[in-house]
C-alpha cells in the first residue's frame, strides 16, 4: 500500500446530500468550504461517519458566536491510524463491576470481584 494518499473528492450529488443532511442548518457557504477543505486533507468521509460538522459556541472578548467545525469521529481516528500502517488492533473486555439488587424498595450496587 503506498503512503501517497488521494484526497477525497465529493462529486455533486454528494456534495448536494452532504450540504443538506450532514451540516447543521444555517451553516454559510465559508463555514462548508472551510469542513469540506478539512476533511479532504485528512482523507476523511462525512457520509461514512469519519468526520461530522457540528455547531460550537465561542467567546472572543465580550460576545458570544455559533460557528461550524469539523470533529473527527471515531472511525476516522481508526482510519487515520490504519493508514500508518503500524496499528496492530484494539483489545477490548468486559466485566460486570457492580450487580444492582433491590433491598427493601431501593436498588443497591454491590461490588462483584
């Protein structure tokens, strides 16, 4: 596998769905250009779920202003790190800590080892 990535590249139809259905209402044509620019230089796909488009709040000075960014999302950061090709997989586990028990009318956790 090379290391050279293609960027991703969106044709109009998809552009259509993704400006409708994956950015927040109200977001400008800047704040799109500015997501759309950030997932193509990270190889990643909104319509995949790699990368979402979300309204945040921040302060410059006195006020307060709504603006759009780019959030990496799970499978993105899995995408990015398959690509370095040193990823060797995840592990995971589980295991019940605490079992609830209903005692005189209240649910209580007790420890389980």
């Amino acid at each position: 596998m090379s290391n050279e990535l293609a960027k991703i590249d969106f044709d109009k139809e998809q552009m259509a769905v993704i400006e409708t259905q994956f950015f927040p209402s109200g977001t400008s044509k800047a704040e799109q250009a500015y997501c759309f620019s950030v997932a193509r230089e990270l190889c990643l796909n909104p319509i995949t779920k790699e990368i979402f488009f979300v309204n945040r709040r921040q302060k410059f000075g006195d006020k307060w202003f709504n603006k759009v960014e780019p959030m990496v999302g799970r499978d993105g950061f899995l995408s990015i790190a398959h690509r370095t090709n040193q990823f060797a997989g995840i592990e995971t586990s589980s295991g019940i800590r605490e079992v609830p028990q209903l005692e005189n009318g209240q649910w209580i956790y007790h420890e389980r080892f």
